[in-house]
C-alpha cells in the first residue's frame, strides 16, 4: 500500500501512489476544474484517514464546507482544517472555529503561516494523525500580491516541513497566469506535477515526476463532485 494516493485510480496505478514527503503542482488552465479535482483528492484522502489542511484564497470556508454538504459529501470534522484568505478581505463576519482559522488578506503570508502550523501542530502532535496533506488553493492569487522571492520564502517553509513530517503537500497554480520563470523558480521545490491541459473541448491529466516516466495523458469529465477518467490519448 503506497503512503497516499490521488483517489483518481488510472492515476494511482500509473505511478503507483504516492511517497510521504512528496510536495505536488496541481497546474492547469483556468475553468478546466482543478477547484473540483482538489476537492476529490482532498475527500479520498478523508476516506484514507488522512487529516487535510487547506488553505484558502479563492472560496470562504463556508463555501468549501457547504460544497461538500451540497454533494452530499460527509467530512469528518475532526480531520479538517480550513485557512480562510477570503471573509476578512469580503468584510464577513469573522468566526474562527476549530476547522475555520482566518487569515487577514493572500498577502499575509505570516499569518497564514501561523495559521498552517497551528494545524499541524494540531492534527500530528495533539491528534497524532500521521498522514496529514497540505493543499493551497490558490498559488496563483498569493503570487498576484506577494513577489516570486517572497513566495519562495514561503513555501520552501513548508515544502521542507512535509518533507519531514511524512505529509503530502499539494499547491494549485494557474497555467498561463505567470511568467515561465516564476514557474520554474517554484518547481524547484516539488517532487512533481500534476498537470492539466484543454484540448478540443476536452480535458486531459496526466503526473509528471513523481515515477520514472511522465504518465499518459488522461481524459477526464467531471461530474457533480466526480472526476471521471474517459479515455486516454
């Protein structure tokens, strides 16, 4: 049995899952539903006993929480965090809980930190949950108000922290939105890459890095919170 897995089985089985330490690009277009392949991830992982932390700079945390509602998803709330980035910068009313903590703005990077921590403090050393994921969604919107160095800063924090602990970190960027050089400055500090590409009016997914040779390309569809593999190119 391999440390984690996508839940996204032709994937698994391409790679043969995924190692502990492993720090992941979720890169793709915009609309092509990477939100909603997080989203998939991050509930297989649940299923698997994993804690998820996400960060948050696109949705509420009421918002991701009332998608899975809405799909008829269960949570198990004791293996959830949410960094919310966004009620703040809307002017909503602030209500941390024990799943919602809330940063000030994508621009606070410290105090997203702080908020990170604060979790995995939580799930590996109070809860002690050894297999905890790390998903930011998105690194595009942070990169839009902090410099490239400032963001490497950032996640070369984390990036070495799931290493050590065994995590599984995964961080979503838009393909197309920055400069192939920021992209490559980032990818220094991954394993690997899973990456998303339109075609036709298709969409196709396919892991590069994390085994020998990239895997095919997969057609995918998604469906409610479903993401379906349809063929392959």
């Amino acid at each position: 049995m391999s440390d984690y897995i996508l839940g996204i089985k032709e994937l698994d089985n391409a790679i043969g899952g995924i190692k502990k330490g492993s720090n992941i690009i979720l890169i793709g277009p915009p609309m092509s539903g990477k939100e909603v392949i997080l989203y998939y991830i991050m509930y297989q992982g649940m299923k698997n006993d994993n804690a998820i932390i996400t960060v948050t700079t696109r949705e509420s945390a009421t918002h991701i929480l009332e998608w899975f509602k809405e799909h008829k998803l269960s949570l198990p709330l004791s293996r959830v965090g949410i960094v919310d980035c966004v009620t703040k910068t809307l002017g909503g009313a602030v209500v941390e809980s024990e799943n919602i903590k809330i940063a000030s703005s994508p621009v606070d990077l410290t105090g997203i930190g702080v908020k990170i921590s604060q979790f995995l403090e939580e799930f590996f050393m109070k809860k002690n949950i050894r297999k905890v994921q790390l998903h930011i969604n998105s690194l595009s919107t942070i990169l839009m108000y902090s410099n490239i160095q400032t963001v490497f800063r950032f996640l070369h924090v984390f990036t070495g922290r799931i290493k050590a602990m065994g995590a599984m970190g995964i961080y979503v960027i838009d393909s197309g939105m920055h400069d192939e050089q920021a992209i490559a400055t980032l990818k220094q500090l991954l394993d690997g890459m899973i990456e998303i590409k339109s075609e036709d009016d298709k969409n196709f997914i396919r892991i590069v890095g994390l085994s020998p040779k990239p895997t095919p390309w997969f057609e995918y569809e998604i469906e409610g919170a479903n993401v379906r593999i349809v063929g392959r190119k």
